[in-house]
C-alpha cells in the first residue's frame, strides 16, 4: 500500500476543518438516541414497584472509556462542574470507605451495590471506594477502575465521582457524591 504525502494530509485536514467549522456541540443531555427513537438511559420505576437489588441491576455492557493518565470523573448530566471541583478539592468529608482488593469482578458489582444502598439509607453524600492501581495484575493495569466507574455511572443517587487527591487514595481509589435524600 503506498504511503500518502504529506501534502495530501494537510489537504484532508483543512478540507475537514473547513467542513467542521460550522458545527456546534450538542448539549448535554440525559438522553440516549438509539434508532431515531429517544429513550432514558436507564429505566423509570413505577411508582409501586418495588426496589429491585442493585448488584442485578449493574451491568458490564454499559463503557465508559478512561483516557490516558488517571485523572479521570464524571458529573451527572444537569449538574454543575463547580460540584465536581468541589468534590476534587475535599469540600465534603468521606463518610465511608470500600476496600475492593482481592475481589472478583462479579463480587466488586456486589459490594459495591450493598455498599452503596447501606450508604444511601444512611445519608451519606461522599464516600471512597478503593479499586487498586492493578500493580498485583497480569499487565500492571487496574481491573476494576473502569468497571467501578461504569457501575457508578448506572446508579441515578450517584451525582459525581472523581479521583481523590493523594493522601485519600489517588488513583488507586474514586471519590462519590451521592444525592442528598432529605
């Protein structure tokens, strides 16, 4: 295959500049598009169903990519960013931890659902679960980070969560506001 200039590069780069220049970018949204249809990301409960457990109803198929480095958060869709930069900076004091180390994938899911429900009944807002650095692992690379993140992200009483600072865990940890339940 023969190889392309760099001519021809910088062409197909200012072609697509110039293609790109008009386009906004989508508000943020809670919504998901799928087939034209638009649909919640996760299902409304009715107003008598009852609270299904929350280890069956965290699921692996839902990803969230994490980029390189480990400072990685979400905030809830509505939230404000200021909300993020607070719970980075230690506004709220952690009120629990979950230790994750050791556990199997299938038992993370489920620690991390009971924990989360014991937190919720109690009233905390900002806990700390500790996932690992995947130093012990077959590639160096943490295996429950992302999948933690996933999980959290399918909880709705989960607003935000970031990596701590250093002496509450750095990378090795993820810090979670929950809603306030008053």
């Amino acid at each position: 295959m023969p190889k392309k200039d760099s001519v021809v590069d910088e062409d197909e780069i200012s072609l697509f500049q110039a293609a790109m220049s008009d386009v906004e970018p989508l508000p943020a949204s809670d919504k998901i598009v799928i087939g034209g249809i638009e649909t919640s990301p996760f299902p409304r409960k009715n107003k008598g169903q009852k609270n299904a457990k929350s280890e069956d109803a965290l699921t692996d198929y839902v990803f969230v990519a994490i980029e390189a480095g480990d400072g990685w958060s979400f905030v809830r869709p509505g939230m404000s960013h200021q909300t993020l930069r607070r719970l980075r900076r230690g506004h709220w004091r952690i009120q629990d931890s979950l230790d994750l180390h050791g556990y199997t994938r299938d038992a993370a899911r489920q620690a991390l659902g009971a924990f989360l429900d014991i937190c919720v009944q109690q009233k905390f807002r900002c806990v700390r679960v500790i996932h690992g650095k995947g130093l012990s692992s077959r590639n160096r690379e943490p295996v429950l980070k992302a999948r933690v993140g996933n999980w959290l992200m399918q909880r709705s009483d989960v607003l935000a969560f970031c990596q701590p600072r250093p002496e509450d865990g750095g990378g090795g940890a993820i810090l979670i506001l929950l809603k306030s339940k008053v």
